[in-house]
C-alpha cells in the first residue's frame, strides 16, 4: 500500500508506543521508517526496535529546541534520500498538571505542555514541507484525545494542548494542501502505553470505556495504526480528525 515512501516516525519511547505501532504497521504496508527519538536515555530502546524493521536512521530530537529539529530533518532527509510520510505522536505534560484542577495550572507548566504537544507538530510540518514538496506531496499524522474537545476529570492542560493541537490540524493542512501534503489526525481512546499506565485512574478510565462504548470494549495501538496508515494513505483526506475509540466520543452519557 505504502511500497516505497519514506517515512519519519518522531514519538517511540518503547515497544507499547503508539508510534511504535504505526511504525511496524507502515514497514508492513512496504515503507522505509526513520526515527527520532527524545534524548539518550532511550537511544538503546529505539535503535533495536528500528533494527527490526530494517531502518538504520535513528535521530536524537528534543522538539523544544529547533536547533535539534534542523539537525535531526536534515539527517533524516539525507539518510532516507528524501521524505513523504511524517509521523508525530509526542505529548508531554508535568505529572503534577494531570491530576487536581486544571485552574491551578503554573504559566510555565502550561507552556511547555503547548510547545511540546502542540507547537512540535507545526515545527515539523515547516522543516518536512520542502522536504515532501519535492517529491510531489506528502502525508502527516498526529495523535490527539477526545479530552481536547470536551473536559476529562484531570486531562486538565494535556486538553488544552490537544485543542491546539487539532485546530493547528486545519491550518497546517490548509497551508499545505497546495503543496499535495495532507494532514490529519487519529483521535484514540485510552491506549496502555508505559505514559498511560502512570497515570492515576487510568483502569477506570478504561473500565468506564468498556462499560459505555457502543462496541463495548477498549482498542489498542495497533487499532490506532491501522486508521493512521489508512489517513497516510487516503489520496483526498486531510484536516480531519478520525476517532479510534470503541465510538465512545458518540455517546452523550
Ligand atoms: P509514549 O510515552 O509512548 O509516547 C510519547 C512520546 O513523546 C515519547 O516517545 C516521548 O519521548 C515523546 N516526547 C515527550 N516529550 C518530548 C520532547 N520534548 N521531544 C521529543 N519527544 C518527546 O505514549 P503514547 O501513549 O504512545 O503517546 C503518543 C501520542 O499519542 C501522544 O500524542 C498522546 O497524547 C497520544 N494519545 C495517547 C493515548 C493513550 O491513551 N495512550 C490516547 C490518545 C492519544
Ligand atoms: O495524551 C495522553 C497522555 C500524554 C501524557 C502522559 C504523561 C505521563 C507521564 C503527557 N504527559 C505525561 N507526563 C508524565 O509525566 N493520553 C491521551 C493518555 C491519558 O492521559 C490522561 C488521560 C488519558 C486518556 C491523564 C488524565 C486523564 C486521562
């Protein structure tokens, strides 16, 4: 489906990442994955998972510096020989900030939870423009949560951050339609990654999606990959948001 393009897969962490699961299910569809990661602490992890899916070009990017982000789009340009797929699952918000009162957010803390979760994805799409222009198009994904359209107990400034993060969706994708890039993103419902799994109440969350959903089950990351390679692919799709979650968000209680 995918045979060929070149992808950026920017968000593994370990083998429970949702970016992890995207990047398996593109090297399946036939594409050539490159990855970056957050800093040298998870170097060893992301190395051997690129390994086994045949990719040697593995970049360090802390997203809050664009010196990082320059370096690490121009090492990824010259070690794939070029770039039509982007991938941005990163999100990051003080642990103290996911639980108490959103209204208690520090100014600080609110901003870093903006730059990391929201303003990374537009400092990508900048530097992979060029990059997918010359070769004809491209495809960009991210990955929100329905807490960025409604108020989920304790999602707190993550939502906010998702909220920008979406909008940013239906601008980026209006700018870069005339260029043949698309973007979209996959809104999911609780997925067990080593982040979620930090977080307090996170088994009833799921226990509630279980209880609720329409399908009456919870989903999981490869789920989530299966829609965004469907986005990455689907030629006349781009700023919408698909949800992946049971259909949860459809329920009024
Ligand atoms: P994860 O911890 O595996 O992935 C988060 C990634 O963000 C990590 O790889 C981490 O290194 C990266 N990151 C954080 N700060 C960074 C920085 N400054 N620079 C570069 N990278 C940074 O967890 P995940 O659940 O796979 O999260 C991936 C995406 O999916 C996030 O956007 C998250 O909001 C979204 N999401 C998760 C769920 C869920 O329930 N797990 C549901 C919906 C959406
Ligand atoms: O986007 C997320 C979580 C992203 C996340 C996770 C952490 C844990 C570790 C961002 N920052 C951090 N910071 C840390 O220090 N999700 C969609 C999963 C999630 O997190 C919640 C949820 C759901 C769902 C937090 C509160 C309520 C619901």
């Amino acid at each position: 489906m995918l045979e060929g393009k070149l992808a950026l897969v920017a968000g593994v962490a370990n083998r429970r990442s949702i970016a992890w699961a995207i990047a398996q299910a593109l090297h399946a569809a036939g594409a050539r994955c490159a990855f970056t990661y957050q800093g040298e602490r998870l170097e060893k992890t992301v190395r051997e998972l690129a390994a086994s899916v045949d990719s040697d070009v593995v970049v360090p990017c802390d997203v809050r510096s664009d010196a990082d982000l320059d370096r690490a789009f121009g090492e990824v340009a010259a070690g794939l020989g070029g770039l039509d797929i982007l991938v941005h699952a990163i999100a990051f918000a003080q642990a103290h900030d996911l639980q108490g009162r959103f209204v208690d957010t520090a100014r600080d803390d609110f901003w870093l939870a903006l730059d990391v979760s929201a303003y990374s994805l537009t400092a990508m799409a900048r530097r992979a423009e060029p990059l997918m222009a010359a070769r004809g198009g491209g495809s960009i994904v991210t990955m929100t949560y329905l807490g960025g359209e409604r108020a989920v107990p304790r999602y707190n400034v993550m939502g906010v951050a998702k909220a920008a993060l979406e909008s940013s969706v239906r601008y980026l994708a209006a700018d870069l339609g005339p260029a043949n890039i698309r973007v979209n993103a996959v809104s999911a419902g609780p997925v067990r990654t080593l982040a979620a799994r930090s977080i307090p109440g996170f088994a009833t969350m799921e226990e509630m999606v279980a209880e609720r959903s329409p399908l009456k089950r919870n989903i999981d990351a490869a789920d989530v990959a299966k829609t965004a390679v469907y986005l990455l692919d689907a030629e006349n799709v781009t700023g919408t948001i698909a949800y992946v979650d049971a259909g949860y968000h459809a329920m009024g209680m």
